[in-house]
C-alpha cells in the first residue's frame, strides 16, 4: 500500500489521510469526513462512516460494517464501498460484467492504494483470474465540502481473452450510516412542468430514478438527497448524491431488510452495455455527493459552490441580460423585424440579443430545415452579418438559436445522409416534433457538426449560442449494431462534449446556453461545457416559482435563465403584471423575451427601469449564497434571500401568487447576517441590526393589491460589528 506523505497547510491534516497498518482511508471535506477500510486479505473495500467530522486515529478504531453480522445471506449486502456481481451479495450490484464465455461473477483482489495528490486517493482492484481491473477514484477538491466520485475499467488481456461487457458500470455506491428511518428528496415533472420537488418515505427495496430518453430529461433530474425524516431547510443532517451525465442515467436507492441504505450512480439504464475491448479503458462520469448537519439549504449551497468553484468554464462572469426574439416572431424571422427588435431591446439594456428557430435555409415550419445550417435566402438574402454588425453597433452581443443534434426529414442533409439518424434497421423510425437525431456517437457525424458551427461563428462574429435538443431518442441502436448496440444512450452525450470541447477550444469568447426543450438537459456533466442552462419551456411567472425552487435544490441562480414574455402568458393565458414577472425571473439569469412592439410606452418605461435594477442586484443573485425563505405553494408567500460573496448586500424577493383571506404574514426571518452589524434598506432607508433582522424578521414590504403581487428589498451593510 503507498501511502506516500503529500505536503499539506502547516499543522493541518491532507484532505485524503491513510493508516496503512488497518488499511484505512479518510476522505476530509470541509465540515465533515469519509471513512472506509481497504482489507487486503478478503480483496473488500468495506465503508465505515460518512457523517461528522473525525481525526484519523477515531476512524481507525471504528468498526466496519457488517463486522458483526453472523447471518450468511445478505453479509456484505449495503457495506461495501463498490459491491461487484459475485460471491454471498444479493443486492444491487455497482458493476457487472459478462466475459467473452458468457460467466458473470467478480472475485476481487486489492492490488494496491495509491495517494495520487493531497486530494486524490485510487484504489486499485482486479478479478483473481479474469483479464478485468477497475480502480476506484476517490477526490476531495480544494475548498469545499463535495466528494467526487468515478471509476475506470481496464480490460488487460488479449485478443485471445475476447471483449468484456460492461452491464453495470456505476460511478459510485454511497453507502449511508444507520438511521432509524429514512427520507427521499428528488425532483420530478415533465415538460413544461420541470423541478415538482418531492420528499417521501423510503421503502425498503430498490428505488429507482433516472432516464431512458437518451439525456437527463424533464421527468427527473439526476440527485437525490436522503435523510431521517427529521430535517428542515436550515437544521438536520443531510446526505446528497448527484452525477454528472448528460445522457441516459439511473440512480438506484437501495434499503435492505437489515437497514442498509445506499445509493448507487451511474450512467445508461438496464440494457445498455458497453463493450470493452483487450486494453481499452472505460472512465465513468463523476458522482458528487455531500453531508450536511445545517438542512436542505446548506446541502444546495455546498453543491452551488462546488459548481461554481470546480464544474463551471466561467465562473466569475456575471451572465447579460438577453433579449430573444422567438416569442415576437417565431418562425417569421427576417433581417427588419430582427433589426428593429434589437434596437428596443438595447433601448431597455439588453447586453445580449439572441436570434431563435428560423434564420436558416429551409426553415419555414417545424417540419423542415433542421440539418441545412445556412441563411435563410429570403428573409437573409445579405446573410446573417448586416444583422450581427448591427447588434455589435447597438452595444450587444450576438448570439444564435442552434439544435445540431436534430434533422428533419425534409432536409438536405438527410437526403445525404439518412443513415446519420439513429434507427435501428428494419424498423420504422418515429418521428417526434417532425425531426430525427443525428448519432453525435459517430465521429463523422460530430466531424460534421463541428465544421459547419465552427464556419457560422466565425463568418458572423456569433457571441454566444442556444444550443437546444428537442426529442428524446427511440429506435436507437448504434451503427454497426453488435451486442452493444444501445450504447448510444450514453455514448451520444459523450460525442455531444467532444463537440463543445473543441468549439470552445477554438473559440475562447463563445458562450453557450444549454436548452433542450426547456429543461430537459440540466446536470453538472452539461454545466463543465456551457455557461448557463433554459430551465423550462414554461415562462410562465407564477408557474416559475416552482420549477425555479426545485432547480435550485441543486444548481445555482447564476446558471438559471429566466425570461420576461407577454401577458397573458402564450403558454398558460394567465395575466400577471410586468412587475411580478420581472421579479420572478430577476431570481437568476434575467431574459426578455416578448414581444416588444406590442409593450407600452409605459411597459418599456418600467422594464428599462427594472433591467437597471436587476444589473444592481445581479452580482449578489448570480454569485451570492441563496436562502429559500419560503417555499412556493405552502402558503400565501414565496420569498428567496440572497447574500453577497463578502456579506456586505442582500437582496430578497417576496411574491405573493394570489390573495387569500387570513391573518397578516409575520415578518421574514432573513439568514446569514452578522448579528452584530447594522443593514441599511438601499430603497427607504431604514436601518435594522443583523440581529432583528434574524430574530425578529425583516418586516414584510407593503405588496399592491391583487393576485400577483410583489416586492424587492436590497438591504447594504453599513455598520459591522
């Protein structure tokens, strides 16, 4: 076993600690620790304790699980860090594999424990016999209270040992500690519909959430949070697990009869395989996963600075606000109408204009156009530059609505190239929103792909793409077909990054807005290769409290795009004033996107006004520290607070959906202020302690009359303690 000596902060233990002489191993985040014991002789990596933090030698005294368990069936069921398919284990394996002969069972070996860096340990393992290693990695990154999570696989024989499937291969297995009872938080929806959160009972068995559509999808979102059934938004110990793929996915939560609970990731779904050839390598997706003894609150704030910190490309930018023309002009776009909406646009502050469906050649429906990237010939006989130098001139960015992943059967480039789509042969392929999907698992696909993007940005100086992806996948079989063969599932999304690798690559000022759908591709693997996601299809302002309270459970307000659009609402007819809808998006990344000819002198007076606003709070919403003060839908108010990277600002919004009859809303306890420190209110000036306003309560704005309603409140801190 190496456990060689990393140099660490003076008198401070590394974030990885090893005791070579019982073989264990502490994982040391920020506010916790991460236990489990490599035992060489029985070729087990066995869990010991995730939870509270520990020095390394209470650690060493800590039974492993299961040590006392005398029942033969189920021993090792729910205390292993990364249970294989073989011996006395009869749960749910975290990897399964069937050699060229058609046997299945692993009989593991440690080959060795190697320290990597101060924040990364691998466990090195291998079949007894079978040409099969697969090492386990283990990160604690700089900083911050996430453990990250992967696996590789090596096949190490020959032509002769044939190929080895992968029918399981899952990037980690959380095991938690004993409780008495447990609780499942997670996320479902569909579109439109995104971020319905849920905390229910957990049962014993396997509970399974994920997708099989070919990415992260709208129904569900991959994490999980479990507790004890005791914990709050701000108090309770919480355990999180969340993963990083953009293609298909599974989480499965596992109680056994015993008591044991653990939660396994992994990218793909039952069926889809990967073939490992002699020599080839497999690397899984990371898994994050955190603790937290401060509620569900804290665990959101953790996985925000994580991905701010570690996953995001630009971390430190403030994202503009934007202008889209698609709800003003939908398929009818030319160069006027465009020209002219962004010149309103700029008149209200947009920084960034964004041109939707329909500039491209072929592209009068839904029902054509996809996969022919060119200029629409008549509504941009001067192609797409006049209109993008007259953004440019106007003070604004430029950017493009873009869906390379899809093809529409009536297209030039499926005439081409019908084989492109996936299908499987023989079969009739179903079409959905009228288009196909090009296999991004291709490399002359994505070839493709690259060369045309990398042709439109640089021809018109595009800033910054919406990237979208419509449809899920059916009849998706890989090309050359092959025991292997629904590969695609996972394979496309990693094609998909090799694209947005290389585009940024070539391109370091491009921005990219992932959409597909709405929210139908939101997951942190997506967010290591774009700046911010479309949360949902739905804009409605009243319905985006919800979804918007269920994205925040695990992604931050600085990746949340959110739009203004038209009254009544072209989605749900609802009527809500420009004031609510404002404040509802203004809770992340703020967007226009109605349609401008048709506002008010009185509307644009009052968004200009608004947008001027939003810039003020943007750096405290966009990077500050996010408290849900009240949940939507569980009372007459919904408010989010937000406080700055050094302290010094607050923002809270507080909506009021509809009116009801009843007693007066007491006041809103603000969090995360200095007690000691006085807070004066930037609109009306009044000054409150940081100790009443966490007390006592910030006192609730006078709202207006009526259903949807809201207020802003931005408090500055002028006296510290």
């Amino acid at each position: 076993m190496r456990a060689t000596e990393v140099p660490s902060s003076p008198g401070a233990p590394g974030r990885v600690e090893i005791h070579e002489a019982s073989g264990t191993v502490l994982l040391r985040a920020a506010h916790g620790t991460y236990v489990f014991r490599v035992d060489r002789a029985a070729g087990t990596v066995r869990h010991v304790h995730w939870g509270a933090p520990l020095p390394l030698a209470d650690a060493v005294a800590l039974p492993v699980w299961g040590e006392h368990d005398n029942s033969f069936a189920g021993r090792w069921d729910g205390t292993e860090e990364y249970p294989a398919d073989g011996g006395a284990r009869f749960g749910v394996p975290a990897f399964e594999v069937r050699f060229a002969d058609g046997s299945s069972p692993v009989e593991a070996t440690v080959q060795d424990v190697v320290l990597m860096e101060a924040d990364h340990v691998v466990i090195l393992l291998r079949d007894r016999i079978r040409p099969l290693a697969w090492h386990l990695h283990y990160r604690v990154p700089a900083g911050g209270d996430v453990l990250e999570r992967w696996v590789e696989f090596v096949h190490t024989g020959t032509a002769d040992d044939g190929d080895i499937l992968l029918v399981r291969y899952a990037s980690a297995h959380w095991p938690m500690p004993q409780r008495p009872d447990w609780r499942l938080s997670s996320v479902h929806g569909g579109w439109s519909a995104e971020g319905r959160l849920q905390r229910s009972h957990l049962p014993v068995g396997e509970t399974a959430l994920g997708s099989r559509r070919g990415h992260t999808g709208h129904h569900a979102n991959p994490w999980a949070a479990l507790d004890a059934g005791d914990a709050g938004e701000e108090q309770g110990e919480v355990w999180a697990v969340a993963l990083a793929a953009s293609g298909s996915w599974r989480l499965t939560v596992q109680r056994t009869a015993a008591g044991r609970v653990g939660v396994l990731a992994n990218e793909g779904h039952d069926g889809v395989e990967l073939r490992l050839g002699p020599g080839r390598r497999h690397r899984t997706p990371v898994s994050l996963a955190l603790h937290t003894a401060h509620g569900f609150g804290e665990a959101s704030r953790m996985f925000h600075r994580h991905l701010r910190m570690h996953v995001l490309p630009h971390p430190g930018e403030l994202r503009p606000v934007l202008y889209n023309s698609w709800e003003a002009t939908s398929f009818e776009v030319n160069e006027d109408n465009q020209i002219s909406l962004a010149r309103r646009a700029a008149s209200l502050g947009a920084e960034l204009f964004v041109l939707d469906d329909g500039w491209f050649r072929g592209r009068d429906d839904d029902r054509s156009g996809l996969g022919d990237w060119t200029p629409h010939p008549r509504r941009f006989p001067r192609g797409l530059r006049p209109l993008a130098d007259e953004v440019h001139r106007l003070g604004m960015a430029f950017g493009l609505w873009v869906e390379p992943e899809m093809v529409n059967a009536d297209s030039d480039l499926h005439r081409r190239h019908p084989d492109w789509v996936l299908h499987v042969p023989g079969r009739t392929a179903t079409e959905l929103r009228h288009q196909l999907v090009l296999d991004f698992s291709r490399p002359e696909v994505s070839e493709w792909a690259v060369r045309w993007l990398r042709q439109v940005v640089a021809e018109n100086t595009v800033d910054f793409l919406k990237w979208d992806f419509n449809r899920s996948f059916t009849e998706a079989g890989a090309h050359g077909g092959g025991p292997d063969a629904r590969r695609v599932h996972v394979e496309h999304a990693r094609g998909l990054y090799k694209v947005l690798d290389r585009l940024r690559a070539e391109f370091p000022r491009l921005r990219i807005e992932a959409c597909a759908g709405g929210g139908g591709r939101v997951d942190p693997g997506i967010l290591a290769r774009t700046d911010q996601v479309w949360t949902s299809d739905n804009t409605d302002a009243v319905d985006r409290l919800t979804i918007q309270h269920g994205f925040s459970q695990v992604y931050p307000a600085g990746v949340m795009s959110a739009w203004v659009t038209d009254s009544p609402n072209p989605l749900t007819g609802r009527e809500v004033p420009l004031r609510f809808r404002f404040h509802s998006a203004m809770a992340g990344v703020l967007g226009i996107g109605g349609d401008l000819t048709r506002w008010t002198d009185a509307e644009l007076a009052e968004a200009a006004e608004l947008v001027r606003v939003y810039k003020d709070i943007r750096p405290v919403v966009q990077r500050g520290r996010q408290y849900r003060l009240l949940a939507p839908a569980q009372g007459p108010l919904a408010a989010v607070q937000y406080l700055g990277e050094d302290g010094d600002r607050v923002v809270v919004l507080i909506w009021r959906p509809s009116t009801a009859f009843g007693p007066a809303q007491p006041p809103l306890r603000l969090r995360g202020l200095e007690e000691g420190a006085r807070y004066r209110d930037e609109d009306t000036g009044r000054v409150w302690s940081g100790a009443a306003l966490t007390g006592f309560g910030l006192p609730l704005p006078e709202l207006p009359p009526g259903d949807c309603a809201s207020a802003l409140v931005r408090l500055r801190r002028v006296e510290s303690s």
